[in-house]
C-alpha cells in the first residue's frame, strides 16, 4: 500500500505536493501580472502555524 510509484508521477508529468507549491511560487515571481495581493485586499490562511517556508513565501 506504501510502496507508491513516484517515478510514475514523474514519468506522467504529475507533480506531487511540494513540486505543485514550487511551480506556484515560480509562476507568481515571474508573472507579476497574477499576484495575488493586487487582486484580492484578505486571503485566509487556515492553519497558518503549520505552513512552511514556501507556503509562507506564496503568502
């Protein structure tokens, strides 16, 4: 049951979580045009305590 294929996901083009939050902070540093802060005045964060250092730089 844990002996997931994550050469699979590779293989397929699937990202996993992390490669999914790296890509996000990639695509908002190069397209300024989609930051989020210009777009929206709040955005809640649930569970902010437990957000890691990528997350906290999307923020």
């Amino acid at each position: 049951m844990f002996g997931f294929n994550f050469e699979l996901l590779e293989e397929n083009n699937y990202p996993d979580y992390n490669q999914l939050q790296i890509k996000t902070l990639e695509l908002l540093n190069e397209n300024q045009n989609i930051a989020l802060h210009d777009r929206f005045k709040n955005i809640l964060i649930d569970e902010f305590q437990d957000i890691d250092s990528v997350q906290m730089r999307i923020c």
